[in-house]
C-alpha cells in the first residue's frame, strides 16, 4: 500500500491505483471547498480516502473484524 496526501487529505492505494489516486487529488479541492461553502464543515485533522476498486476487497476491509472470519469461511461460495 502507499499513500500520498493532497491538501490534507491522505490517500491510502494500492500501487496499480495510482491513476485513480491522481484523479481523487484532482476532485478533493473541489469538493473540500463545497463541502465548506454548503454547510461550513471542515476537513477532519486526519482525513483518509481508501482507494479499492474490487468489490470483495472492499466488503472484507469494510467488514469488522469478527465478520471476516465469517466471510473467509463463505468466500469460496
């Protein structure tokens, strides 16, 4: 995994999603800026996107931690 940070927000991918990372540094300003313009929110001190463009890399990384025990038994199928 390798991680670049943009403007305070750190982005966490794998190095094949590079590309994808580029794009998401190029959205975040942007969306920063609305998110504070809209409802006068700022950027958490540590804010972090997780870039995973396979499906069940992100149900096992999203799911807590006994639930991969599950998933693991249930993957096969």
């Amino acid at each position: 995994m390798q991680s670049k940070t943009y403007g305070g927000v750190t982005v966490v991918f794998d190095p094949e999603e590079l590309k994808t990372s580029e794009l998401i540094n190029d959205a975040c300003p942007g969306a920063l800026q609305i998110i504070q313009e809209k409802w006068g929110l700022k950027a958490p001190k540590d804010c972090r996107i997780q870039v995973m463009t396979s499906g069940w890399k992100f149900i096992f990384q999203s799911a807590p931690w006994p639930w991969r025990l599950l998933l693991l038994d249930t993957f096969p199928f």
